[in-house]
C-alpha cells in the first residue's frame, strides 16, 4: 500500500525542539521531491519546505527559514523535519506530502508549542 | 512570493447544484496549479493538478480550467460527500503557496 506516515509530534515550549519522521511505502520514495505541509487549528494550508529526491535542492517558507531544517534519508525511506526555536504560531498539523499527479499525504502529527 | 486568492471563502449550495471557486494568482503561473479537497480531521486529497488533469479516481463531476493568473474548480453536480472545504496551490516557484480555502456549505 502507497502510505506517508508521520511521528514525533506532542507537546513542546516556546523555544523549544522538535523532530518530526516521515515513513514512506509502497513506491520509490528516492524518486520524488518530498514536502512539509502544516495546518494551524481552524485554519488554511501552509506550504513549510520542500527537499528533492536527492537533496540537493532545499526551499523554506519565509516563516520558518533558519529555524527548521528539513532532510530526508533515502535509505531508510524517511523525510525529517527539525524544528528549532519554536513559537506558538508553529502549533499545526504537519502532514509530509509527495505532490504531483498520485498525489500522497500523510494522516498528520499535531505539533503543540505552549507554556 | 506569489499570492493565491481564492473566492468566495464559503459557498453555500444545495445537491445537484452546479458550483465554481475561483483561484487567482499574484502574477502568471502558466498552469501549475492544483486543487485539493479536505474534510475535517483529514489530510486533503489532490483533485485536480495542472491546472485541469484530473487526478485519478477522481469523479468526472470534478473540472478545472484556467491558465496563466485566473483558475476555476467546477463541480458540475453536488454530490453529498462534496461538501468539504477546498484549496488551490501553485507550484510555479518556491514558495508553493495555497489560497485561504473556499468552505462548501449545504444550504
């Protein structure tokens, strides 16, 4: 079965660190370009980054540049997202997502960053 | 960064009705746009990608159209289970924004 699956959400302070694991299945996860996608509560969609198939070429929102760092590891067939210095407004939903056409999504880890 | 505007943010309709969301983009975006639906508690689902190609198991129900800055997502007749909220995202440059969503409400 083509899956994603995300781990390692929970509970974090203002300030503090988080690692967020993407598993993909059932297709040939060193072929694609591979993204981080997040969800406030109640709120839109919110492109995070994005890491091609080899990892050569690395994009962030404006929002979160220079506070996460995403990789992957094709070996494990596995998508990481550090994420550092985290804020309140960083409280989502993460999904990791393969785009394009057949299109995967993840069921989403919920990251919370309170006091 | 390019700005994706969608309109309206919610859209009240009946079953059966014919229903259309417009995305437009801050600057061209030739075709690479895509749609997705999400009902609550869900990853979204791609519907459309490319501005028109429907993705695969998708109802024939679903359309898209447009290029360059004005896009349309038509659903020519409501079904239930099409009572969800929908996004447009371009993939034209980094950042790969999505528009603010567009809720589809039963009337």
């Amino acid at each position: 079965e083509v899956q994603l699956v995300e781990s390692g959400g929970g509970l974090v302070k203002p300030g503090g660190s988080l690692r967020l694991s993407c598993t993909a299945s059932g297709f040939t996860f060193s072929s694609y370009t591979m993204n981080w996608v997040r969800q406030a509560p109640g709120k839109g969609l919110e492109w995070v980054s994005s890491i091609s198939s080899r990892s050569n070429y690395i994009y962030y929102a404006d929002s979160v540049k220079g506070r996460f760092t995403i990789s992957r590891d094709n070996a494990k067939n596995s998508l990481y997202l550090q994420m550092n210095s985290l804020r309140g407004e960083d409280t989502a939903v993460y999904y990791c997502a393969r785009d394009g056409p057949g299109a995967i999504w993840g069921q989403g880890t919920l990251v919370t960053v309170s006091s | 960064d390019i700005q994706m505007t969608q309109s309206p943010s919610t859209l009240s309709a009946s079953v059966g009705d014919r229903v259309t969301i417009t995305c437009r983009a801050s600057q061209s975006i030739s075709t690479w746009l895509a749609w997705y639906q999400q009902k609550p508690g869900k990853a979204p689902n791609l519907l459309i990608y490319k501005a028109s190609s429907l993705e695969s198991g998708v109802p024939s129900r679903f359309s898209g159209s447009g290029s360059g800055t004005e896009f349309t997502l038509t659903i020519s007749s409501l079904q239930p289970d099409d009572f969800a909220t929908y996004y447009c995202q371009h993939f034209n440059s980094y950042p790969f924004t999505f528009g603010q969503g567009t809720k589809l409400e039963i009337k």
